[in-house]
C-alpha cells in the first residue's frame, strides 16, 4: 500500500490492487484519472504534485513503487 509519497523527479509505477467498488464517486474519479481501469494494471506517471496528490488520497486502493 501506498503511504504519503511525496513530489520529486523519480517514475512511479502505480497498480490497483483492490477494487473501486463500494467507494465513493471522488475515490473512483481518483482512480480513473491515474488511468487505471482493473485490479492489477499498472501504469508509470513522474511523481509531480498532481500526481502525488491523487496516489495520496487513495493508498489503500494502491501499490505504488518506484519505476525502474
């Protein structure tokens, strides 16, 4: 699970590992626009604010780690 990842310069690779159903319509919007769309796809974003931000305010629907 993710816990408070913070903005720098790195890659990050984002996995949804638990599902959006049962959440509320920010959480699932949140989701989405990270661009992950099942349980275990796995997307690379730059950990930029806005990024960091949304990874922030759903760690118990992610795993996140640092892209090689």
């Amino acid at each position: 699970m993710a816990k408070n990842i913070v903005p720098s310069d790195a890659k990050l690779a984002i996995t949804q590992v638990k599902s959006i159903i049962g959440g509320n319509q920010g959480q699932r919007d949140v989701v989405r626009s990270l661009g992950l769309k099942r349980i275990g796809q796995t997307v690379v974003r730059t950990a930029d604010p806005v990024t960091v931000g949304m990874v922030n305010k759903v760690p118990h629907l992610l795993k996140v780690e640092e892209a090689k």
